[in-house]
C-alpha cells in the first residue's frame, strides 16, 4: 500500500470547471480505494533562517538598522516580526489559498462577493497590525523598513497572493498620498487606510490603453473644490469588495484643458463612499464594479471593471499637481512592481517546498548503491529540479530584499549622495526585481508541477494553482518587455551606463574574497567573474550600439535584463556562501550554512552559464528580430 | 474607440471557476462598453505550405515515397490530405475547443459524460476516414505513412488537444495489437478499431507505479482461454465515454505465477463490453471508471481512475507472450511519446498564430520612424516574442515529422541496414520529440499569453488554455526526466555513442553548402558548427564519464536532451533555409522563402546559444546535483 500513515480525508467536491465529480454510489468506493489522494499538500512554512540570512547578510540589514529613523529596528526586533508574521501567514493565511481558488468572486448586486473566510482573515489582518508596519507612524504606521516588510509581503504571497494583493495595492496608495496629497487630503484618508480600515486601488488601464498610458481618455471636471470623475477602467485588481469599509481609488484622468498624451494625465482620488468632513462615510459615490474578468489564476482577487461617473460624475480630489498625475502614480506603480517581484518569491518558495515534501515522501525506482526502493529526492534530475527551483527562489529573494534595502537607504540616508547613489541602485533594480523574479517563478512553479507527476497536474494537489497564479505576474504592473525597455532606456542608456558600472565595481569586489576561499569556490569565482565580463561587454555593445541602431536597446533589452538579473543573482548567492563559510569556521548551523555554498555553486554551474545565451542573443543585435514584415509572421 | 470593426459578440457566461459572473442589470452595461472583448480569437488555419515544406524538405519524403508501400503516395495525395484535414480542423474540431475546456467531462451513473459536440465531432471524424489513415489496410486503414498522418496529428491537437487524445490512444491500441496480438483477437477487434467504431485506451498507471511500473499489482488469473483482470489504473486517458460504441483497454497486469518486477508484467485486452464471436457486442466487462481527474487542462478529455473486477473479475485476453507486457506495451508507448510530441507542436502553433493576430490588430505606443500608434507588432519586444514562437515551433514540428519519417522507413525499408540505421535514428529521436517540442511548447504558449498582455490571462481570449493545456505534455507518456534518462541510458551509452556519432555526421554534412550559400548564411553556419561541438563533447564526456561516476548519466540527462534537441532543431531550420535559397533563385513565393531563412537566423542567433548553458551544466557533472542530503533541501 502507498504510504498508508498519510491520512489526509478528501476536502469536499471541487466545482473545477470543466471538470466533473463522480456519482455518490462511486464516492464511497473512489474514496477507501485511492491512496494517492491522501498525501496532504505541505502546510507552508515561512523560510524563517532563509530569510533572516538573506535580511541580515545579502541586504545590508545593518546598514538600514543604522539609520536614523530606524534606530529602533534591530535583530530581536527583526526576529520579532517575523515570527509573527510567519504565525499569521501559516497559521490564518494559507489555509484560505484552496477555498479562494475554487471559490472565487463574483459581482452580486452593485458589488463584488468574495469568500467569507477571506473576510475573516482581513479583519484578523487589520486586528494585527500588519497593513501598516511600513507605513508613515504620522498616520498610525509602525514606521518598519522596506527591507523587514518586504519578507512580510513574502509570507502573504506564498500563503495567499490573491489575498496579499489587497494589502499590497492600499501600501501603494498609501505611499503615493503620504508623497503627492495634500496635508487635507492626507488628514481626511491616511488613518484609515493605514489601519486598514479602508483599502485602496489603482486605475489606469482603460481598454484602448494597455501599457500605453498616453491614449488615456477618463475624464474629471472641475466643480468646486472637487472633480466630477467619468470613464471606465479596467483591470483594476480589487476594485470592489466587502471586506474594507470604504475602497479609495487613486485614478488617472484628464482635466478638460489637459495637453493631450502622457503630459496631459493628471491622479484623482476617488473614494467608493463619500466622507463627510468628521470622517464619517457619506453616502454612495458614483462608481461601480459592473464586472469581474475570468482569469487563469488569481481567482480570488477581484480584477474590475470599474465604471466612473455613470451616473454623473464621480466625485474626487486631485492628488499633486494637474497634468503630473502620471509621475505621482509612478511612486506607487514602482512600489508595486517590487510587490509584484516578491509576489514571484512567495509563489516559488511555496512550490518548492511543496515539491520538496512530495520528493520525499514519494517512492519510485531504485538508485545505485541502495536496496530497495527509493524516495525520488534520491534521483538525481528530481534533484536537478528542486535545486534550480531554490537557487533561483533564493537569487529572486536576494534581488528584491537588496531592492528594499537600497529604497530603504535611498528614502531615509542622511548623506545626500548615499541617498543618491541607493536611489539610483533602486531605479535600476526594480526593473529586474519585478521581471527577473517573476521570469522565475514561472520556471519555478513549473518544476513544482514536474517534481509531483501526474499528481501536478491534478488541482487538488495544490501546485497547479501556484503555476497558474504566478502567470499575471510577468504582465501586470507593466509587462516584462515594458520593464526591460525601461531598464535599458531609462537605466542603462540615460546615464551613459554610469550606475551599471557601479554596480558592477561593487559586485567585482566578491572576487577577491571568493580567491581567498579556497579551491571549494573557484567554480563560483570563475563563473562569476565571466558573466561579470559578458555584462560589461554587452552594455558597453548597447551604449555603443544604440546610437546607430534606434531598434537596437527595445531589441535586446529582454535578455539584457535577463542577463543583468541572473548575474546579481549569482553575485549574491555568492556572498551567501562566503558568508556561510565563515559562519561554518565559527561553529554555525553546519547543514543550513552547507546548503548556502552547495546553492551558490549549483547557481554558478547551472544558471549562471545562461548568460553567455544572453549576451549572444545581445551581440546579434536587432537584425533577425525586425527583418520580417508584419504580414510575413 | 477601439478596434471597433470587430463586432463578435460576447459567448454565453462562463462557468469559471473560481470567478464570478455579472449580474443581469449589469451585463447590458457590460456589453455595450467593453470593448476589448469584441476581438475575436483568430480562427485555426493549418499553416499548409509550412507543413508541406516541412514534409518535402526537412522529413525526406522522397525517400519514404519511394518505399514499397507508399508507392501510391505522392505530392498530390500529400496536398489532397492536408487540405483535408485542414478543412475538418478548422471547420470542426476548431470551434468545440473552448466549449470543451469550459464544460468538461463527469461521470454519470456508471459512464463518463462529454460535451455533446464532441460526441458530434467523433462521429464526423469517423465518417472521414480519419482514423484509420495510418493503419493496417488488412483491417480497413489506408496504409499512409507516418510522416503524413503527423501533420493531421497536428491539426487535431492544434484545434483540439483534448479530442484528439481519443483517437491517438486508439492508434498506439491498434499498432500494439498490430504487432503483438494472435489473428483471432486482431480478427475480433482491429477493423472497429480502425474505423473508429470501437476506441482504445493504455492503463499502466497504478498509484504506487508511476515512473516506475516494476511496482504494478493488478492481477490476470487464467480462466479458460481467457483471463479475468482486477486492480485499479488511475489517468487512463479516455477511459470512459459515450463517443464509441465499445472501449478497447489495454491492461498491463501480473499472471499468479508471474516474478516481480518488470519481467512479471503481462499485456492484456479488456473491453468495456465483452464481444461475441459474430462481432457483436455481449454484456458490460467489469470494468468502470469511478471518478475523473480535476485537471489544470485538457478538461474534455476524460482522466479516468478506472476499476477492473470490483464484481468477480473483467474478462481480458492475452496481448503477447506471458510475462512479455511491457515490451508489447512500449509499442503502444513509443507511438504515443512522438504523439505528444505533436501535440506540443499544435497547441504552440495555435498559440503563435493567436498572438500573432492579436499583434497585428492591437495599437499600442510609438516605433522609431513611424507616425501615430503602432500595431504592437511593430514594437521589437513583442516581435522576439513572436520569433521565438516561431522558431521553437518550426523546429518541433520538423523534429516530429523527421521522427515520423524514420520510423516510416525503419518499418518498410526492404533494406535491413538501412532499416536497421533508421530504427535506432528513430529511438534516438523519439525522447527528443516528445521532450523537447513538449518543453518548448511550454517557452511557446507561455510567450502567446504575454503578447496579449493582461487579455492572455482572461480565460476568455483563449490562449490560457492553450497554455494550461500544455502543461501535461511534460508529463504523460513518460516524464521529461524519464525521458532524458532513456535517451542517455539507451541511446547514447548502450552504444557506445554510434547513433550519435552517425547522426552528428549527418548533421555536418550541411557545412558545406552554409559555406556555399554565402554571407548571409554565415551566422548560421557558425552557430550551428560551434553547436555540434558542444553536442561531441559533452558527448564524450558522458560516455567517458558515466564509467567512473554511477549518478552522471542521470544528472546530466535533462541538459544532454535539450542541448540534443536544440541542436537538431537549428540543423532542420538550417536545411529549411537553403532550400528556401533555392527555391528564391528558382523564383518561388519570396515572402514564405525569406521568412525560411529568417527564421534559420533568428534561431542561430537567440536560440542555439543556449546550447552553451546546456554544455556548461553537463560539464559540471553531478556534484552540487547530488550534495545535498535529502532533509536539507
């Protein structure tokens, strides 16, 4: 018999569409016969040494705790946090990922029903704390670094993504008010989004209008000291819902004398209840969900269409100045796009260790030099798997932790050129930390499909869903294309490649410590140092070759960020492993740290030889790619 | 306003689940404005000319034309079945895709139920002969050759992948009956199995055997010149369904008698209703399904957990020698892996010409030199996108059909050495096929859903289920992993590397006319050279190195298989492009011609690049692979 300790019963019938359940005479017979049901999913269980290790050493944890501001912030209180975080994401969180899967939301009425238990969950979430720990304590925050917060949002990811986007879309709402809204503003709406009363959203996909924000046509008409709001939005991810009392949408629209495209666009607030001046929620504003999309995954997180003003004109506020909502969204829109890249973490560590469980517990085939049958953790390409899934959940962690860290500096350094210099680093990471990690989480969440067999691809087993919940990441918050556009043109080519260059120096600086480690990391220091070659060469290509080639840098730029993101990740999985070594020398964790130097020279084997695919792809500039005629594809 | 000549109307509601709908009050609005919902998906068309270059070009059809038994085959017999076919995909089989994956399949009292359209489609199919194109004419095929009847595969699976696992099972029953059953039971059986009256199925799978069927149980007990059969196979593929009028399992099992593992495993033959000796069919055997799979994909296909002798024992026949299953069931089994293999190719070639379409029509941002918007197609990101599609693609369908073509000639080759040569391309190939092409068509629809941006991840677009869909293809028939293993544990050790070596030869053979096209062809001729030396020598040092370390083989496997594949995949498009130079000289279609040699670069330049990582990783052999215990993942 297969594993007959497991004693998982079968959760209740699926409504999997597409999909039936079986006759109640075959239940019974369905039920005592199948064994292959009854290995439960792997709870989740927050990777709390990973994370410490990847906080303290790879994202410069110290230098953050020695700000000013975060004077307060230090390991007892890290370990604090995240303790309880982890509480609340394996203890409230996790089990309601399934049940917002199958459940899912629908619009009843003139607004959208969502599970009952993630209801539940939200208010327990506000009960706790956790909306505001990153948030100004003007309004009620605790003030936390980006850098702690961020392994937060990871646990809400990897219990629950579809869950952990409300909260992550009111932090952007809350940072783009607390730097663009007016202290009136501010006094009227932060309080309670902060406690998580109240959450937000952000509008500003329309249907002609996609990753081209320029051809926006929402509209806003002054009337008082207020606008008078009219379009429809689309893809506004929980844009309606009961577990909030008041939703603050902040939405880009057009004043009637707006120059047309980007320089025309101006941010709005625009509450779904009105407030009255004491606080208190006035009567229903003019804008509604009239639908939700059916989506591959995510299903639990509402993604509206939202209809402003149908009723006459939706009534705002304005959020910075007129005609310059476009940069005020922007603070929130690069806020999320590393929300989205810790989204691709949470996913993937949540499929790995899933698939890690399943590795172990699963017995097939024999291997050489043991008797009997064996676990398949034991074959080496099951291996070859669950290893490329850690490394690159780890390289992915590594990135946007480091990302956090250097907005963290950036925000909050007293030396104006250290600010200046994190936030340039910060400008040049997001892209990456958006794109990179959710590229691979994407391959991630695949292996955790592959390592199961058959079983994966069954949706009870509960990896399938992470697959199909990590597939929006690589598309919202700008597409990975539009991120790697900015990164080579906004990143890489407008300061002639000043901050890659510095980059690079600061990741050079690895190498003479590797050289010192001894033979055990000579694999890591060569490969290291070779994709550090093929970086420099190929940005000096693009900087170079732009000039003559104007489809040159849109051309190449998926694999330069491609490139550019899994030499960070290696040049940080080998800081890891430097780290682990001294660590071991003093009389460490030997299997956690051992593990450290085993990731960061499977990463230099088997990912990092990647990059010289990149930099040929690079070197072959934009000949092939734009020689076809539209009509020839 | 949008593209507003597109004037489809919104289908029916989806039931999605885990998403909700509109209500009533709303859904006018809904329609009226949404205007992003009035693209219509691109109808299927058979890429003809492609399959046909592909055919004549890059799978030898001379050669198998001139075989004995295709003497009647010819260019107008190719051309009349391909536009054929291509009529009864596209005017079909097309059009029950979606309704397919949104309705499923359930069981009912002792049956499954499937969409009645499908039930429609089964019956048309049958009238056209199509099942039967490839068999025996002894039972009423048409005797075509494989490397025809590939291309129908394709078209079925590119229209629908779900509906076209029925009759592909049903082939892999009738050649292993073919080959390995006695003349009564081919007598009983074969010709309404040919003629798609009858349908066919392969259980292996017991939840205990996976990968690793030494580990079945089910039982056969001799009972006259019959034998009654009892155990449970679970993902029996069309296990249960209205659309034939009987259902022909092939059962693996272990006679009383029989030793363990593998060399006690038996093949037997057990219908869904027994027949009688005047064909006609007899009362129901006991075998049922007792429940269906909630499966990420492929929703209309049937995944049946199917119970043999629960009432006393389901009458079955020897298919065989005693104790002999296995070999008699990797008939079955190795006609299937190149039959997912062509699914892969269908599913990204749907998916390529969806995003393609949508490409051309959605406007979105600027290009350098253009005035106003441009369509997306013109944006250089999106087009890697669409070459990579594309390239991947080409390469898999001309990898599949190659494959076909051995086999054509491995089987009717009058000449043993040359049969003999063909038959072990054809082994050698066959993982490839199913591999590689499966993990390419993961890379190839996943890009489908990126083009579309956020529409790909609504359900209703369509390209989601092509991705999830997909995503089995890895998996069944033998996972990837298995099928690396087989590949270097089969076809490149046990021969001491002669396949490779003579298929390498082969491959080589192209330099000299590369180096005769010209400049333009330069690109490729160097990529692919640089290529097949990578292939010898991680060649060599597997065969080398497999002596000395018993986990190599095994560690490596994957990254032999996908440096294999590539390589062979830039050898076909290679091929392609100078005939297509040829042909340019000759005066053919320019654009389809240039587009060959396009293709051929592209894939040169951002493709078999990865090669080198494939290398890099085998090189670096199983150290880190294998140094991890198992409770330190």
């Amino acid at each position: 018999m297969f594993n007959p300790d497991c004693t998982r019963q079968p959760g209740p019938a699926l409504e999997v569409p597409g999909n039936g359940g079986e006759s109640p005479d075959r239940a019974e017979l369905l039920h005592s016969k199948i064994k292959y049901w009854s290995v439960p999913m792997a709870d989740y269980l927050a990777p709390l040494k990973q994370m410490r290790f990847t906080i303290e050493h790879l994202a410069d944890f110290a230098e953050v705790g020695a700000l000013p501001d975060f004077q307060s912030v230090d390991g007892d209180m890290v370990e604090a946090v995240l303790e309880e975080a982890s509480k609340f994401a394996t203890g409230v969180l996790a089990s309601t990922n399934a049940i917002g899967d199958r459940q899912g939301v629908k619009v009843v009425g003139d607004g959208v029903e969502v599970p009952a238990e993630f209801t539940d969950a939200y208010g327990k979430f506000c009960e706790g704390g956790w909306p505001g720990i990153a948030s100004n304590p003007d309004f009620g925050g605790q003030g936390l670094p980006k850098v702690l917060s961020i392994a937060c949002d990871e646990m809400w990811a990897a219990s629950n993504v579809a869950f952990a986007l409300c909260p992550e879309l009111s932090q952007g709402a809350i940072l783009a008010m607390d730097r663009h809204g007016t202290e009136e503003l501010k006094a009227r709406f932060l309080e309670k989004l902060v406690s998580g009363q109240w959450s937000g959203t952000m509008c500003l996909t329309e249907a002609q209008a996609g990753s081209d924000l320029s051809s926006l046509t929402s509209r806003a008409e002054p009337k008082g000291d207020r606008y008078l709001i009219s379009g429809q939005k689309i893809f506004i991810t929980w844009g309606d819902h009961p577990m909030a009392e008041n939703i603050v949408h902040l939405v880009l629209a057009r004043l009637p004398d707006a120059p047309p495209g980007t320089k025309g666009i101006s941010l709005f607030l625009v509450p779904k209840y009105k407030v009255n001046d004491d606080g208190s929620l006035g009567e229903r504003n003019d804008n509604y969900c009239v639908s939700v999309e059916h989506k591959m995954g995510i299903h639990a997180s509402p993604t509206c269409v939202m209809s402003f003003g149908d009723k006459g004109g939706a009534e705002g506020f304005l959020v910075g100045k007129p005609n310059e909502g476009l940069a005020a969204m922007f603070t929130m829109m690069n806020y999320m796009r590393l929300g989205v890249g810790i989204q691709g973490v949470g996913l993937a560590d949540r499929s790995y260790q899933a698939a890690v469980a399943w590795a172990r517990d699963r017995t097939q085939g024999r291997a050489p030099g043991e008797k009997g049958k064996v676990a398949i953790i034991r074959h080496p390409d099951v291996r070859r798997m669950l290893l490329a899934m850690r490394a690159l959940t780890q390289a992915s962690r590594a990135i946007c932790y480091y990302t956090a860290s250097c907005l963290d500096r950036a925000v909050h350094c007293a030396d104006a050129e250290a600010a200046a210099m994190y936030d340039a680093r910060a400008d040049l990471l997001t892209p990456i930390a958006k794109a990179w990690t959710t590229e691979a989480s994407l391959e991630v969440t695949s292996h955790g499909i592959q390592v199961h067999g058959g079983m994966g691809y069954v949706e009870e087993t509960g990896v399938a869903q992470f697959y199909r919940d990590a597939r929006i990441a690589p598309i919202y918050e700008g597409t990975n294309g539009i991120q790697a556009v900015d990164l080579v043109g906004r990143k890489l080519l407008r300061d002639g490649g000043a901050t890659v260059s510095a980059f690079v120096s600061d990741m050079r600086a690895v190498d003479a410590p590797l050289a010192n480690a001894g033979e055990q990391f000579a694999v890591v220091r060569s490969a290291l140092a070779r994709s550090l070659d093929e970086l420099v060469e190929c940005s000096t290509h693009i900087l170079t070759g732009a000039k003559r080639d104007p489809e040159l840098a849109s051309a190449v730029a998926f694999n330069y960020l491609m490139l550019l993101g899994t030499v960070i990740g290696g040049w940080q999985l080998a800081r890891g492993a430097l780290v682990a070594e001294g660590e071991l020398a003093a009389g460490g964790d030997k299997a956690f740290l051992d593990a450290q130097v085993v990731m960061a020279r499977f990463y230099a084997e088997q990912v990092l030889p990647r990059c010289t695919a990149y930099a040929a792809a690079i070197r072959a500039g934009s000949g092939s790619t734009m020689a076809l005629a539209a009509d020839a594809f």
